[in-house]
C-alpha cells in the first residue's frame, strides 16, 4: 500500500495540504509554539533513541549506518509504527522534525521505512 507521507521542518508554516501534522521528534523543537505547530500528535515514542539520535548526531557519513539502527529500532516498536500507519490509512501525513539538515534526519529515515514496508 502507498502512503501519502511527506517530510517537512516545524519551523515552516503550517499549509493545508499538510494533512495530519505529526512531529516525530523526542524533544520538543525550540522556539515553537504548540499552536504554530498545528500538530494533530506529537508521536515522540516513535522517534530514535536518545543513545541513537547523540550517537548520529546529525553526521552525514553515518547516515547509512543510523538509517539501519533507526530501522532496526523501528522493527521493535510496534506500537508507535501502528499508530503512524492508523493515521496513514485516513490520508496524507506530514511528519515534522526540527532538525536542521533536510536531507539527513530522522523524520526522512522514517518515512523511508514507512515506503519500504
């Protein structure tokens, strides 16, 4: 099944073909506000491990690497992974994040796997 996901930072306007607005991360993103934020949930049992997220530490040459961790980590977190799906199943999803890199972060590493399955 293909699911309408999509990725985008927290800091950036809420728009309404967001859909539901999830932000993934553990910690909240500084600077934003709950109602900025628009989120329809704050998913952050689904997000990397703290050991995990410090040990990535948003470092391009071990995206690979955490890519398989984050994987590995999401294989045993049924129940958050079941949540994200619910909501997929009602339509489109924006997972938000607060990182600074668009390219390597887990909000991406998510969605990938969410595609892949």
């Amino acid at each position: 099944m293909a699911f309408d996901i999509v990725v985008k930072r927290v800091y950036e306007p809420p728009a309404a073909e967001d859909g539901q607005r999830v932000l993934v991360d553990r910690i909240w993103p500084r600077g934003v506000s709950k109602e900025h934020a628009a989120l329809a949930l704050w998913l952050k049992e689904i997000a990397p491990s703290d050991a995990l997220r410090k040990w990535f530490g948003h470092e391009p040459a071990r995206w690979g690497e955490f890519q398989k961790r984050y994987g590995a980590e999401l294989d045993g977190n049924g129940d958050a992974v079941a949540q994200l799906r619910g909501l997929l199943s009602k339509g489109k999803v924006t997972l938000l994040y607060g990182a600074h890199d668009e390219t390597h972060n887990n909000a991406v590493a998510l969605a990938e796997d969410i595609r892949r399955q």
